[in-house]
C-alpha cells in the first residue's frame, strides 16, 4: 500500500529532532487524531538554513515530514511558502487516499514553523 | 531475513497441514453435490455430515444444531436475525455489549433501523461485561442477548456461564459470538447453556469462507438464504464441501490439542507480557490479566502511534496487529480500547500480539529483543515523549 519512498522515508528518516534556539517552530496535529508534527526551522538571510522535525503519527505522518524537511532545507521563506501537500505527495510517489491528511499536516506544520519565524521577525 | 515470525493468529491462522491433506480429495476426486443420488454425491453427503458431526462433538451439541455458515460474521448475522424472530412475540429489545466484533454492533445497528432497542453494555477497565449490568437490562420486551466469549482485541473471557444462566431465567434467548474462544479455551454449549454460538474455521487453522452456528434445537430456525434444502432449508446453495471437510477436521484437532495449546500458549504469552513490562517503561497491558484467552497480548505503549510499531515490526520480520485508526481505516481507534477507558492517545499506540502453535520461546525472546529497540527509536522521534525518556 506504501511506496517505496515512503516505506524509505518512514525507515530513515531524514532530519529528525530539534533545533535548539531555532529560529521558528510550529506544532500542528492533535494526540487524540492519531498524529502531531513539530517542526522547528533555522532561517539565516531569508533561506532556511536547517530544519529539523519530530513526529507522532503513522507511517505515512512520519514520511511526508521527513520528505517536506528535505524539500525546504535551502530554500527561501516564500519559497517554503509555496510547497503544497500535494507537492509532498507526489514527492513520496503519491499516498494512499486515506493517508492524504498525513501530508496536509507536513504542509501545515511548515507554514506554522515559518508564522512563528515571523511574529519573532517582524518585517522592517 | 530470517524466517517470519508470524504473531496475528487472532485475525487469521494457516490452514494446517492435516487439514489441507483432508480437503484435498474433496476437489478433484469425491468432488460429488452432497445432494445429488449417485455415488459421488453420497460420498460428499457423508463427508458433510461427518464434518457436522466433528464440530458438534467439539462443543457438545448435536449434530443437527450446527448450521455451516460462510464464517464468523454470516453466523453473527444469522444469529441476531434468526433469535430476534424466534422471539418476534416477546419483544423488540437486543442486549449485546459495547466491545463485540462488528460483526455484532453493526447487525444491531441494522436492527435499530428495523424498529429494535438496544443496549450497549458497558464495560470494565478489564473489559469485563457485569452480570449484574446484563440482568438490570433485561425488561418485558427483551428478545436476545449476544455477548461475545472472548474479545478479539484484548482477549477478556466474559462470564458467559453466568449470562446464560440470567437469560435463561428470564426467557431470553442467548448468542455468544465465540470466534476467538473456540480452539483457545474449552467450549461446551450445555455446560456454558447457550442458545446459540458463532464460529469461524480459519481461527483454528482451518480454511477460510467457512464457519458455523450452533442452535440449540427447540428454537425456531429461520431462513438466511432462500432456494435448495441444503442446511435444513435454512441456508440453501451448494455446500462448500472441501472446506466443510476442513473445518470438521481442523476443530477436532483443536479440541484433541487443547490442553498442550493452553500450556505452551500461556507459558509463552506471560514471558512476552513481563519481558516487555521489564524492558519497555510506559506501557500497559490492556485486557485482564488472567481471564484472558492464553495467546493474547495486547499492550498500549505511550507516545507512539500503532501503525508506526506494526511497519517497524514488519521491517524486523515480525507480523502483528494494532488497534490504532490509522489501521482501523477510521479516525476513531478501537472502539474497544476507548470502551476500557483508554484516552484516545493511548488507544492509537496499541499493539497485539497473538500467539500459535508454530511460535516458539526464540521468537518470543526475538520480540523480545526487537520490540524495545523499536519502541526507543520511535519514542526519540516523537513530540510526545517526555525528556526523561529520551
């Protein structure tokens, strides 16, 4: 039912943890759903410079976190801003239709970390 | 790899090597219509009828109260229909209890569509039904009772002895979805005074597509298929012979075993329960602690999520199952983890291991092993986990 990058994706994982003074972090997801994401970004001039994540969830949760870290490390905040579930999905050789939500959480909890960049990092 | 080491015998078993070798002629060479008057067809007849025989002499009922079904679920709707118009007179009102199979919660929720009250007893922390709830329950109008004899999630016993004797006393018929107990625990249906019974043959390492119901023989049978005389009338199409064959032969095994199966099956379920208690900190066992079925493990282990254990497990060789939503195909999890009282978060990080024959104590110390390293991976990988586990 998964794919390959998935299945590799949830088995190593890339950029699991925490980023100690990070520059923003988001928490998106809730326990009793079955699934939390936090991920925690390092933005120096504008690019995200690191990105860590940590993930309860099912196989799906874990892959599409590791994959959308992957697909924003090095990019700029709009371009950050711009990545989709879809996006991330099709990076992992598409989902299962139930497993959809799972990459709706990766894009969320980007756009979270990237909100909180924000508000500490008021423009002008 | 290594071998697979294969522990979800709870949601299926494989067909034993035995009862494979009995089915076997039942295609090719004695492959007759049991109803047909020539000598092919007599041949199967007997083998249908022996079969019967092997099953109700497993649970010490006659051979004309046992109705071959297509498995589990076809004899947990039977059931429920054929009891509630058996006792279409006294009543519209069903007792059952909040953690059966769907098998049972979703006929009565057809039957509330159809005009019927039910009651969904609860249950304990163990998964206990309280007798003394099931008798409160019962008014005027009560037509059937089905509580199940072994939960398939958390493998709780329930008193089902006692049920029956409270049914019974209040002229109530009384079904008892037994899929999980028969093969694990000693079933008699005069000893336990059930109306009705439900079972499923590859739960006991028969085939699948093939099951049975036990009636007790006074209560009115009625129609699950209309054509043919097959099953008395009340089930008609063509007998499915080879698996008939099969079941009839794999119970009989079962039975014959049950004593060597309840030995090394407890010996080995209590080494997994402590071995995983002593390694794993945070978890819990869900279920009763001894009036559970003797291969059941179910442990809900904090922080995690189900399915993220279950595909670790598999990338390890080892097979199990969870009662978490993400393999439940729902958002909800278990609907009998939730009826214990776990919170939601807990419920989504349990986990089920059940236990077979081929199992041995270097599988279990295999799980043993791999099981903790899983468990401390993933809990490095979640938000939830608290910084003295990390």
């Amino acid at each position: 039912m998964y794919s390959e990058k998935v299945m590799d994706h949830f088995a190593n994982p890339r950029n699991v943890g925490e980023i100690e003074g990070a520059s923003g972090s988001g928490t998106v997801g809730n326990a009793k759903c079955g699934d939390i994401m936090k991920m925690d970004i390092q933005v120096e001039n504008g690019i995200i410079v690191d990105v860590k994540f940590k993930t309860f969830g099912c196989a799906a949760a874990v892959a599409t976190s590791s994959m959308a870290t992957e697909m924003v490390k090095g990019k700029t905040i709009e371009e950050a801003l711009a990545l989709t579930n879809k996006a991330v999905a099709e990076a992992l050789d598409g989902l299962p239709p139930v497993k959809m939500h799972c990459s709706l959480l990766a894009e969320e909890a980007i756009h979270a970390a990237i909100e909180d960049y924000q508000k500490k990092h008021p423009q002008g | 790899m290594n071998k697979v080491i294969y522990m979800d015998n709870a949601a299926t078993t494989a067909t034993r090597p035995e009862v494979l070798e009995a089915m076997l002629p039942y295609f090719g060479q004695t492959f007759g219509n049991p109803s047909s008057i020539h000598g092919v067809g007599r041949e199967a007849r007997k083998a249908v009828e022996a079969a019967r025989k092997q099953v109700a002499d497993a649970i010490g009922a006659e051979a004309r109260e046992v109705y071959f079904s297509a498995g589990g679920s076809e004899s947990d709707n039977w059931a429920i229909r054929l009891g509630c118009a058996a006792m279409s007179k006294k009543g519209k009102h069903i007792i059952t209890s909040a953690i059966e199979h769907h098998a049972i919660l979703h006929t009565c929720e057809a039957m509330e569509k159809e005009g019927y009250r039910v009651t969904y007893l609860p249950v304990d922390e163990f998964g206990l039904v309280s007798v003394a709830d099931v008798e409160n329950a019962i008014c005027d109008d009560t037509a059937l009772i089905t509580i199940m004899a072994a939960n398939n999630e958390i493998g709780t016993l329930q008193p089902i002895k006692e049920i029956a004797e409270i049914a019974k006393a209040h002229g109530v018929l009384f079904h008892t979805d037994a899929v999980q107990a028969i093969g694990a625990i000693p079933v008699d249906v005069k000893e336990w005074g059930v109306d009705m019974l439900s079972m499923s043959g590859h739960k006991f390492h028969g085939p699948k597509g093939i099951g049975a119901l036990y009636v007790r023989k006074g209560i009115r049978m009625s129609n699950l298929i209309h054509g043919g005389a097959q099953e008395r009338g009340f089930r008609a199409g063509t007998e499915n012979l080879p698996a008939i064959v099969g079941i009839g032969k794999a119970i009989e095994l079962a039975v014959a075993e049950l004593p060597e199966y309840t030995e090394k099956m407890t010996a080995l379920r209590d080494r997994l329960i402590d071995g995983l208690t002593e390694r794993i900190p945070e978890i819990r066992l869900n279920g009763h602690r001894t009036k559970r079925l003797p291969a059941n493990v179910n442990i809900s282990i904090r922080y995690l999520e189900g399915e993220s254990i279950l595909m670790r497990l598999d990338l390890a060789g080892i097979e199990a199952s969870s009662g978490s939503a993400c393999t439940s195909g729902s958002l909800d999890p278990s609907h009998v983890l939730l009826a214990i009282g776990l919170p939601h978060e807990i419920a989504h990080g349990s986990l089920r291991l059940s236990l077979g024959m081929e199992n041995t104590e270097e599988e279990v110390e295999t799980v043993l092993n791999e099981l903790p390293k899983i468990v401390e991976n993933l809990r490095a990988m979640s938000p939830l986990t608290p910084a003295y586990l990390r």
